[in-house]
C-alpha cells in the first residue's frame, strides 16, 4: 500500500511540475509572438507573467508536498515543509517592504 501511495504521489508532483512548465512556456510563445508580430507593449507583460508562472512552479509543487504529507500524516516531513513555505514567503513579503 506504502508503494502505491508515495508512487501516487510522485505522479501528482510531476503533474504539478510538468503542467507549471508547460503552460510557462505557453505564455511566454504567446507573449513572445505579440511582441513579434503585433509589437504591442502588453505583450512584455504577458512574457513576465509567463515567468512569474515559471518562478512558482516549484511553489505549487511544496504546497501539494505539504498537503500530501498532512494526508499521510507524517508530521514530520509536514513541519518541514511547512518551515520552507513560511521561509519562502516571509522572505518575500520582507524584499517586497524594502525596496
């Protein structure tokens, strides 16, 4: 049972991994193919949300980490995880305020 569980769960994470990139990916052509074709301003915006998608992928995939954990109940890869979030987001709310 242990087996099909963490092989489930490696098969979420990918998912999570593998979608995040591909739709960066899409929405950085798009962004590109505007700027290309259309030359509109709007399209640097497009390519940065692309990134910004880019950038949290890896986020998405520690906050389906942190809810598989509480689902398997192991508290102790759950605290772990949830150290990294609160790190990662504090971090940022604290460059945010300074600059």
């Amino acid at each position: 049972m242990q087996n099909k569980r963490s092989l489930n769960m490696e098969n979420i994470i990918s998912w999570i991994l593998r979608s995040g990139v591909v739709l960066s990916i899409s929405v950085i052509s798009a962004g590109l193919f505007a700027h290309i074709v259309i030359g509109a301003k709007m399209a640097t915006l497009i390519i940065k949300a692309g990134l910004y998608i880019l950038f949290l992928t890896p986020f998405a995939r520690l906050v389906a980490s942190l809810l598989m954990f509480l689902l398997e109940k192991d508290f102790i890869y759950f605290a772990i995880t949830l150290a990294i979030i609160v790190i990662i987001v504090l971090s940022n709310i604290l460059v945010s305020l300074r600059f």
